[in-house]
C-alpha cells in the first residue's frame, strides 16, 4: 500500500482584542506626533482646525495603509495583516467600509468593537463583519 502524502494548509490565526489594541495605540503615537506638529503650527486659538485636520489626516492614514499595504505601521510591528475572509488582500472599497464603521466600533472606548470581536467565531468587529475582511497574524 502506498502512502499519500497531502500538503497541511496554513493555519489561519485570527486576532483578539489584546494585540489589536497594542497595534491601535502605537499608531496613537503616531497620529499623536502629527497632532503636536499641527497644533504648533495652527497654535492654541485654532485648537478646533488642528483637531480636525488630526482627526481626517488619522482616518486617511489607516484607509491608505490597509488598502495599499494591508496594515498600518501599528499593526505591522504587531505582525497582524488585514484580509478579505477568503484570505486574499483588501482593496480599497473594504478599507473605507471597515474603517468608517470605526465610528461605531469606537463607542464607548472601543468596548462596542471589543464586545464584537469577543463574541465573533471570526474575531471581526463591525467594520470588519459589513466589509468581509478578518484580521490575522502573519508571524
């Protein structure tokens, strides 16, 4: 009798809340640079603009960043890829639609998301269950 020999498919590790967290507040610091350069340029009197200019210039770096790599420079140290659920890479269109539902995910210190990805077999917060995109590790 001869033995066949099948090749295992990779293991498909999907991301809880903890390292997901991590790689949210290490892009923090990034944003929170860019936030301390626009705000000493604009100055105290246009708190408001800087903010503003912070809080669209944060959304677009992550859209960009996931649509054009995958992940964010936070999420890259952290060795996490975002991924439409069959594994193939995410295009610009699930990008927007995963990261403008951050709106709702973020409620509440982000417990909304959290509660979400604690109870998904998945491990997929709002954004990422309309969009059909998972986070996974990639080391």
């Amino acid at each position: 009798m001869q033995s066949q020999s099948y090749a295992q498919a990779p293991v498909v590790q999907y991301v809880g809340v903890g390292p997901r967290f991590v790689a949210v507040l290490i892009d923090g610091i990034i944003i929170g640079v860019v936030a301390g350069i626009l705000s000493a340029i604009f100055g105290p009197s246009n708190a408001g603009v800087s903010g503003g200019l912070t809080g669209l210039l944060a959304l677009v770096y992550i859209i960009v960043m996931e649509a054009t790599q995958g992940a964010t420079v936070g999420k890259m140290v952290m060795g996490l890829r975002v991924v439409k659920e069959d594994g193939s890479p995410i295009s610009w269109s699930e990008s927007i639609i995963r990261n403008l539902l951050r709106i709702i995910d973020g409620l509440f210190a982000y417990l909304v998301g959290a509660i979400l990805i604690w109870t998904s077999p998945l491990k997929q917060r709002l954004g990422d269950r309309v969009a059909h995109t998972v986070v996974i590790k990639t080391r």
